[in-house]
C-alpha cells in the first residue's frame, strides 16, 4: 500500500523537529541498542519470540522450536492513546519474535513499505537464516511510551525509549558473544491509522 500523504509530512514534520532517534540511535539495520523485560503487548514478562536456546534443543534450528506467533491483541485495534501504545508493544513483540524464530511475516503484516528501519530488520532476518546463523538473547524492551491523541488524518508520533538485551550469534564454528549493553535509546514512531489497525510507518528516522 503506498503511504498517505498524511504520514509522509508526519515522518517529514519528526525529521525536522528533531523527535527521532537521538544521537545514540543505531543505524538502519544494525541491531536496536539493551535492559530488563517489561510486559509487553500480550501480557507476559518476556518477549512473545523467545530465542532459539531458550527452549528444546539448543542445536535444533530456530523454525523447528515450538514458539508460539504473537498474535496483535484487541487493545491495539483502536484509534485512540491508548489503542496507539499497545499497537507500538505488539510491534516490538513482533521485532523480537522474528529475530527470535526468523519468521518475519508477524512484522511485515503490520509495517508499511515506507518504514526503512522495519524492512532492514526483516532483511537482516533473513539473511541469519540463510546464512545459518543462531541468534540468543538480543530481545528489544520498552522502557517508556508515551502515545498522544491521532491527528484527524489518523497519524499519531509516539515518543518512546526502548533498550536490548545482550545479543549473542552463534554459527556452525564460532560464537560472537554480546557487547556491553548500551544505554537507552530514545525515540519517535509514525503509526498511521489504516482504517481498522494501525501500521508502522515510520521508526526512529
């Protein structure tokens, strides 16, 4: 779906008003900086996509562990405040389930076209799995959110700080343990209202 002009001058109008990422924020496609689980979305403490090593077999690849998909909760399917933050806590439920499983589809479902820091997820995500490449820990949290009333367009700029657990790739010779976690990051989401659900369209740009 090409994005509205509508949340095309919201992306713009954050880019100029200096709500993105700030200067700490990773770049496209690099791993989402670290903290301690908070509830998420669905109500549990963890992240909905648990890592490959936290369950079965450790050597077992990630597609063959009984994970269960998230699942966007009724909360997230309303245009309002609060409809806006259970929708931006489903979508990190989705980021980690992905790099947890490999299985993208839950956050492409729910991100436009137009979010680049969404399609570089999906694309690093890919290419662990094509490469092979285990992936443990690294989940994102939500440390604070703060969603304001839609627009009368529908689009709505969350403000938002999130942190990530140490990550850890594993491939079939050699183990890349986790650096230090850095420390928070904070930043701006573009979420535009499509009529019975929200869509990422912008994250942190």
């Amino acid at each position: 779906m090409r994005p509205t002009t509508a949340a095309a001058g919201a992306a713009a109008l954050l880019l100029a008003a200096g709500l993105a990422a700030c200067s700490g924020d990773p770049e496209p496609g690099s791993p989402l900086p670290t903290g301690e689980p908070v509830a998420s979305a669905t109500g549990s403490a963890e992240p909905t996509g648990a890592s490959p090593s936290t369950a079965g077999d450790p050597s077992a690849s990630p597609t063959e562990q009984p994970v269960a998909v998230p699942t966007l909760p009724p909360e997230a399917t309303t245009n309002d405040a609060a409809g806006a933050e259970a929708f931006i806590r489903y979508w990190f439920d989705a980021v980690n389930h992905a790099y947890g499983t490999f299985d993208v589809a839950p956050l492409e479902e729910i991100s436009d076209e137009a979010c680049g820091v969404c399609s570089s997820i999906a694309s690093e995500v890919e290419d662990l799995a094509a490469q092979g490449t285990s992936v443990s820990g690294g989940s994102y949290v939500l440390e604070e959110v703060s969603a304001p009333a839609p627009d009368p367009t529908g689009v709505n700029i969350v403000s938002l700080v999130y942190t990530r657990q140490p990550l850890v790739f594993q491939d079939d010779e050699t183990s890349t343990p986790a650096e230090s976690p850095p420390p928070p990051v904070s930043v701006a989401a573009v979420l535009e209202w499509r009529g019975e659900s929200w869509r990422m369209y912008d994250f942190g740009q």
